[in-house]
C-alpha cells in the first residue's frame, strides 16, 4: 500500500507543486487549504505524514499542530514556514513538530524530508507489529552501566525499548513522539559523548543543514520537560557549552 500524506496549505500552485514532486517518490497524497478542514482530515484518516503551512484560514498550523499532537502522538508532521518567520518554526518545534522546512524550498530537500519522515514512521509500524506478535522482558541496571540487545538499551533505570517503542523511567512509562524517541535512542546508544547539533542533526534526523539548528534545541527541551526533575538544571541531557549535548549516565540513578 502507497504511503499517503496530508498537504496543508492554501497557497494551490504550492500545494499542486508539492503534490506533483510527492507523485514522483510514488507517495499518493491530499490537499486542503482550510485549517478547520484540515484537522478534520488528520484525525480522521491515517497519514503517514502532515505537511502543515502556518498561516492558514480558519485554524491557523500551530494550532493544528497543537491539537494533533494531543489526539495522536506519534503522528508525523512537518511545518512549513516563511523564510523570515523564526518565531514560527521555534513555537512549531516547541508544539511537537517533527522537523521544519522554510519556504521556498528545492525539491530535493523536500523530498529528502519526506523520505526521512517515512523511513521514522515505517520503523514505528514494523515495532507495532512485533507488539502483537511478541513479548519481551527487561531488568533494571541502577548502577549506571549501560546494558543493550536487540530489543532494548538500559542505562541505570532508563529504559528504552526498541521492540514496543516504549520509554520507562524510574518505573514510569514516558510519553514521546517518534522523533524524541529516535532521538533519546541516539543519545543512550552513545552514553556521555557529546555530539554538536550538526551532529545530531545528520544521526537523528538525516540531513546536516546549516540553519535548522532550532530542531535540535526544541527537540531536547521536549526531552528534558519529560525527563527531568528540574530543567533549569539538567542531569540527564546536559549541555557542554560551546560543543554540544550528552547523555549523562550517571543522571539516569
């Protein structure tokens, strides 16, 4: 079956444009320019991805973004921004977009996008579908050593389970979109090295551009609110100033 994906902008030579170099990656899709509209469609039919414009009629695509990912967390979605609207794209990310394009864009980059957004969401089916099939059981690490296998990376009482797409922490189930979950697997697959943004950028999301630095950050902040006692003061993903990011193994106790 063809993945299929939700085109979210009023503009229709934009929309048409998308639609047409979507065609070519053998991707069916629908477009709608009306915000009310449009998050009728998402919630009620399964895309693999939504591609949200901001400035919409109706209900504008921060809110659809907002509502979306209160109804269906692991939905992917992709803002689309002007090229001058940074507010936009931080308060996208900060909402629980996956990731971000400014307008106007090349068709190689948009395709490269959309290809990484399924490749995310294909990973999540396959993982659902062992769900159903198969049953696994884990032990807790409390000393900070890290423990991997093929279904599950532990690192004291962190636990990430690549088989159910689950996080436990501290014996409590964490809630995270498809993009935080790869992201937190990157990290505790690397415990305490510490990786720039372009870094990240290229191992997560698969593409090193200068200028998307903002899907990054937004990105740990969202870990961080669901990880951490106190986000003023890390102990888990930790800055090191003027480098980069870290898994803190010895935080995770």
């Amino acid at each position: 079956m063809k993945d299929k994906i939700l085109i979210v902008e009023d503009d229709i030579d934009i929309a048409n444009l998308i639609q047409v170099h979507l065609t070519e990656l053998d991707i069916d899709s629908d477009i709608c320019g009306h915000g009310q509209q449009a998050l009728e469609l998402a919630l009620r039919h399964n895309y693999q991805l939504v591609m949200l414009d901001v400035m919409l009629p109706g209900i504008n695509g921060l809110d659809i973004c907002r509502q979306l990912r209160q109804t269906k967390p692991l939905q992917a979605i992709l803002m689309l921004t002007s090229k001058t609207s940074e507010t936009d794209r931080v308060l996208g990310l900060e909402l629980g977009a996956d990731d971000y394009m400014t307008k106007p864009f090349s068709i190689r980059e948009l395709q490269a996008r959309v290809r990484t957004q399924l490749r995310r969401v294909h990973a999540l089916n396959d993982r659902n579908k062992n769900n159903l099939s198969t049953q696994s059981t884990h032990s807790h690490n409390n000393n900070g050593e890290q423990k991997q296998n093929n279904t599950s990376t532990c690192i004291g009482r962190l636990l990430v389970d690549h088989r159910y797409h689950q996080v436990t922490y501290k014996d409590k189930a964490i809630n995270l979109t498809a993009t935080e979950f790869e992201l937190l697997d990157f990290f505790c697959k690397n415990p305490d090295q510490v990786f720039s943004r372009a870094q990240l950028l290229d191992g997560v999301w698969g593409y090193n551009h200068s200028g998307y630095e903002h899907t990054v950050n937004s990105h740990i902040n969202r870990l961080r609110n669901k990880l951490e006692e106190d986000c003023t003061e890390p102990k888990i993903i930790q800055t090191v100033w003027g480098v980069g990011y870290k898994l803190n193994s010895s935080g995770v106790h």
